[in-house]
C-alpha cells in the first residue's frame, strides 16, 4: 500500500498537477537539525559535572525528536508537499546574498529520515558500549553535533551551506575518530582523515566557487535547472588548454566525493577510523558522513551529465575502489577493519552507479546499505564488548564459537551477512541488483566492464562476510585463555537495536522490488522527480539470468567460506603459502600507506625539516633574536654621543636647529 501511494505521487510529479511549494506547511523541519544541536551544546557545557552518568537523555530524546519530524516531513513530500526556504541570511556582500535555507524534497527527506533512524538506535546503543567511559558526556554531545552537520548537508538548499555541513560533519568525525585520544593509534588517526579530506575538500570549494562565478548564485533552484543554458558546451583554457566547464565543476566537486566517501585515491583514511569507538564506525564510516559524497554527486547529477570524462571519473574510481577494497578484506583479522573495507567497497558500488547515469539505484543502495553496515559494525561492536579483556579484543583469531554464547548478536550479525551478500529477500539483494543490472544495459560504453567487475565483487564480498561469521561464531572458542573465562551477551540497550537494524537489513529494500519479480521499483519512482529515471528496456529472461548470475556469485562466496573455515580449515592456509608474494600485497592494503608514505609524507617532512627549517630558523628566527639587540646597541652607541652633559653642547645643537628652521621657513613659506 505504501509503495503503491509512493509510485502515484511520482507519476503525479512528473505530470507536473503533485508538487506544491509550502514552506509554511513543513517550517518545522528546522527543528530536525536544531533539536541535536541544542542537545550537544548543553550536553558539552553541563555535562561534566551535573549531568554526568544521564548525559545520553538529552542527545537520545532530541534525536528521537528529529526521526518523528522527519518521519512528518516524508509523509508531507509524499502526498506531494515540498518546501524550499530561506531561515535568515548568512552571507550578504554586494551581489551574494547567501542564507542558511532548506530544501524538503524526496532525495534529502529519504535522507534525513535514515539518518534519524540510524542515529537514534546508535545513539542507544552507545549507552551499553560507552558506560564507565570517563569521557561518557562528551561522547554523546559529539555524535549529537555530527548529527545536526549532517541534517544541515543533506537539507540544504545552497551550495555554500552544503559546504558548511560538509567541512562540519569532517570536524565531528575528527573529534570522534580521535575520542581516545590518550592513544597514539587513535590521535594518529583522527589527523590522517583530517589531512586527507583536506586534499579533496580544496577541490571541492574550487568547484563551489566556479558555479558561483558562471552562475552567479549558489542556490540549488538557481543553478540545476539553467545547467544546459549556463555552461553547456563552454570551455576555459587552463594552462593554456581549453578545458570544458562542466568537466571541470564536475570533476572538482568530485574530488570532495574522494575524500568524504573514501575512494580511490583518497581512501587511506577510512580503515585506521576504525580507531574510534564502534558506535562511531557505524554512524559516521558506514551509514551517514562516508555516504555524503554519493548524495552530493546525485544531487548535482545535472551538472554531472554534461560530461562524460565526468562520468567516467565517478565510475572509474567506484570500480577500483569496490575491487581493490574486496581484494583486501579476506586477508585482515581486525573483525571491524574487514567491515571497514566492506564499507569502502559498497560505497563503490555506489559510484558505480553514479557512473553509469543510475543515480537512483546508487540512493537506494545507499539507503539498504547504511541499515545492514550499520548492523554489521554494531554487531562487532557486541563482539568486541564481551571480548574486551582479551589483549587484543578486535582479533578474530581469539574468537570463534560465540554463537552458542551470543545468540541475539550471532542471528542479527547473520541477517546482516547475508544482506550484503545479495541474498534474495534481503535488502542488499534489490539494491545491489539494480546497480548491476543498471550498468549491464547502461548507454555508456564502460557499462558491461562496470557489471563484470561489480559481479566478481559480488562473490568476494560473500567470501569474506561469512569468513567473518564463520571464524567469530562457528566452531570452538579459541579465546578462553586471553579473556580468562567465557563471553556473555550484550546487554538489551545493545541487542534491541540490533534486532531493529536487523528488520530494517531485511525490509528496507522492499520499497524497490524490480518489476521483473512483481514490484513497482517504488524507490526509483520516488526519487524519480529530483534524480530521473533511469529506465532500461531489457528481455525479462535476460534480466533474470543477469539476477540468477550475482545470486549464484554470492552463494559461491558463502559456499567457499564455509569450505575453508568450516569444513577444511587447512584451505586458509593455502593462498598464504602457495601465493605469499600476492598475499602479502593483499595483506599490507596494496602498500598505499607506504607509497603515500613515501612520496608525499616523508618529502613534506625533509621540507619542513631542512628548507623552511634553514629560512625560517636561520634567517627569520635567528636574524631577528640576534639582529635586533644589535641593532639597539648600534642606535643606543650613536645617541649617546650626543649625550655628553655638557650644556653648551645642548645649547650649541638647539641654535643649530633653530638655525636650520628659519631657513626652511623662508624657503617654503
């Protein structure tokens, strides 16, 4: 019934007799990012010494406030209610005029109602995880203001205020990987995904400032639909080559993409954020900040099909990115770092999709993926937490067996597991399968090498989530010694929200049944008046074996982790030892961190060290400790020869300079 009003209210939209602008009506969405923000500032302020222990009630309260307003503002867009207001002005010089405003429409209300929703649950998950943690008030007045940035990016109506909830939910994130920041691991790694968003965030305001510069605003409503009129088919020299216009806004804003949502080059960052607290990784680095640069790609999907070098960036680097990830995660043993190249590798998934025009089928894996990375990175977070006097709690190989101990974390870690593995009935099954069906009949001439990569992916991200469910939960315990004893169930503050993500891993993929398999693709409907429709004509056959083919590439990836962890255990050991070269290049993360290392790291340090060490240090610094005392001595010796105590020298020198006043006098007056 639900996904049945959805599609008529498309069909209504795109006739053009739905949509009526009423920021009167939905004036109360302001209160979703403003309830959060008034929750971290009192939660920081008196947290400390009068809240104290309760410093959750007021974050979880207020962002259980935001999920009912905007599960209000997602009924209002569906029977046709859009807003697009201004709140005050922010920016006003000249001709810019510039305000803090929001835009209610289908793709940022999807948005702001799965960001409340996850936000909420993490946000009561987090106080089982984080009790008797000393920083226990400032944990939650964090995750708050990371939750009002995020509400103000996706609801934005201007580019500059996309800017502001960009470079905002980028501070929270570097607050909250380096949370314990007592440890080097973690300070070390809150400053590397500081430092490497900062690279493509410099691109991103470049582009900002080249869509004010050809369009002379930076409103939405002023900007997409003038796109062909504005700067199609124009060019710049650059260096002195001509450059086109859209390529260029294009590609700059893109860079943005690369270093929030982790991509290829730009993608070092994410697995060391694992360094944070768990419920941080499932918050920031799995369902809302890495999930930014895919939302802003296909909210300026306008702009980026005027060109196709464009296009073939986003998909380029979505596939390296998705296979490089995959290739990687078998070999780790850090149960959250897996996740974490699981992340990297979804989130490639979805630029796939931007890549090949199906900017919707990327939202919607977008939407089922942030439900099942979230209950997969909070399952862990479950695991850890009754592995936490072992050494090293986050180590599978202390694992095993805990299913018999951790039934509620082994059946929701398990949903979750099969959701990504595109099992049917699961959400992951329809996102995913739109995606590479998507690029299979794409136009574009990268599609059918898109979906090969993307199918081959498929089994390889099976393999290695049930590699994780195969050696955590099967099998004997083989971390008695190192905990000193046997682990236990999380507490219900912890497994009640992982029931619920469980549910939301299985039917938040239903609102986009293919109508192939009997549904109305709801979804794409839905978002179809912001993003369009990507409509393939296909051979239901066709489409079906496509369907059968990623199916059977996930079983095979279930099929060979079982054989390997389960029922041949010896067959692990294989690939490290008839292949170690491969292996090793797999383990070590394809040697980025040392290629980056190395070509950028240490010259900036010899930089420092030695060129502005020798300017500054020896020409600026010591030129001035030492030259200005001698410089006080050499005045101080040449003054002090006029002050001889002599009073007929006083007098001497006044007539002289009277003297010399009367001439000057004369002469110019």
């Amino acid at each position: 019934m639900h996904g049945e009003m959805l599609h008529q209210m498309a069909h209504l939209v795109q006739s053009g007799e739905a949509v009526r602008y009423s920021a009167q009506a939905l004036h109360y969405t302001v209160w979703i990012p403003g309830l959060p923000l008034l929750a971290a500032v009192i939660t920081l302020i008196f947290g400390r010494w009068y809240i104290r222990d309760r410093a959750h009630w007021i974050p979880c309260l207020a962002v259980f406030g935001s999920f009912l307003l905007s599960l209000k503002a997602l009924w209002d867009v569906i029977h046709g209610v859009w807003a697009n207001f201004d709140l005050f002005s922010w920016v006003v010089a000249s001709t810019v005029k510039v305000s803090v405003g929001f835009q209610i429409d289908p793709l940022s209300v999807m948005m702001l109602a799965m960001v409340s929703c996850l936000s909420f649950l993490i946000h009561v998950y987090s106080i089982g995880y984080m009790a008797d943690d000393p920083g226990y008030y400032r944990f939650f007045s964090y995750i708050s203001l990371f939750t009002f940035s995020m509400f103000m990016l996706v609801s934005a109506n201007n580019f500059l205020q996309l800017y502001f909830g960009w470079e905002a939910v980028g501070l929270c994130s570097y607050l909250l990987i380096g949370f314990w920041y007592e440890k080097k691991s973690a300070a070390d790694a809150a400053k590397k995904a500081f430092i490497v968003n900062r690279f493509g965030d410099f691109g991103f305001a470049l582009g900002v400032f080249l869509v004010f510069v050809y369009f002379g605003s930076l409103y939405y409503q002023e900007v997409f639909p003038r796109v062909h009129e504005v700067i199609a088919g124009k060019s710049l020299y650059l260096l002195g080559h001509p450059v086109a216009v859209p390529s260029l806004i294009a590609l700059l804003l893109f860079c943005g993409a690369l270093g929030k949502s982790a991509q290829f080059p730009l993608h070092v960052w994410l697995p060391d954020a694992m360094e944070g607290p768990t419920p941080v990784s499932a918050l920031i680095h799995a369902a809302t900040m890495v999930t930014a640069g895919v939302f802003m790609v296909s909210r300026c999907h306008a702009i980026f099909e005027l060109s196709e070098v464009a296009m073939l960036a986003v998909a380029a680097a979505g596939t390296i990115t998705c296979f490089m990830a995959a290739t990687i995660a078998p070999t780790q043993f850090d149960i959250k770092r897996v996740i974490a190249y699981s992340t990297l590798s979804q989130l490639g998934y979805m630029f796939m999709a931007c890549g090949v025009g199906a900017f919707a089928a990327g939202m919607f894996h977008l939407f089922t993926h942030a439900y099942f990375k979230a209950l997969l990175f909070l399952g862990a977070g479950s695991v850890i937490h009754a592995m936490h006097h072992a050494p090293d709690p986050n180590d599978m190989r202390n694992m095993g067996g805990l299913k018999k101990y951790m039934p509620a974390t082994y059946w929701t870690f398990l949903i979750a597991s099969l959701s990504i593995s595109g099992i049917p009935g699961f959400a992951g099954f329809f996102s995913k399968d739109e995606i590479l069906a998507s690029a299979f009949f794409s136009e574009y001439p990268w599609g059918k090498f898109v979906w090969f990569v993307g199918t081959l992916v498929a089994a390889i991200t099976a393999f290695y989530s049930f590699r994780v469910v195969f050696m955590a939960f099967h099998g004997e315990f083989r971390g008695r010694e190192v905990i000193h004893g046997e682990p236990h169930e999380s507490p219900k503050v912890m497994t009640i929200p992982l029931m619920l993500l469980a549910l939301g891993a299985i039917v938040s993929g239903w609102i986009g049944i293919p109508e192939v398999l009997g549904g109305g693709s709801h979804f794409a409907h839905f978002m179809a008046p912001v993003l369009g429709h990507h409509a393939f004509h296909a051979a239901k056959s066709l489409e079906l074996g496509l369907m059968a083919i990623s199916v059977a590439a996930g079983l095979l990836g279930i099929f060979a982790a079982w054989l390997a962890y389960v029922k041949r255990p010896s067959l692990q050991y294989l690939f490290p030892r008839r292949l170690p070269v491969v292996y090793r290049y797999l383990y070590r993360k394809w040697y980025w961190d040392e290629i980056y290392l190395y070509l950028l790291v240490k010259p900036t340090l010899w930089v420092a060290d030695t060129v502005v060490a020798l300017i500054v240090d020896t020409f600026a610094i010591e030129g001035t400790v030492n030259g200005l005392p001698q410089t006080v001595r050499f005045v101080g010796g040449g003054l002090r020869r006029f002050q001889s105590g002599v009073v007929q020298h006083y007098a001497l020198i006044m007539a002289l300079g009277a003297f010399a006043l009367m001439i000057l006098l004369h002469y110019y007056f």
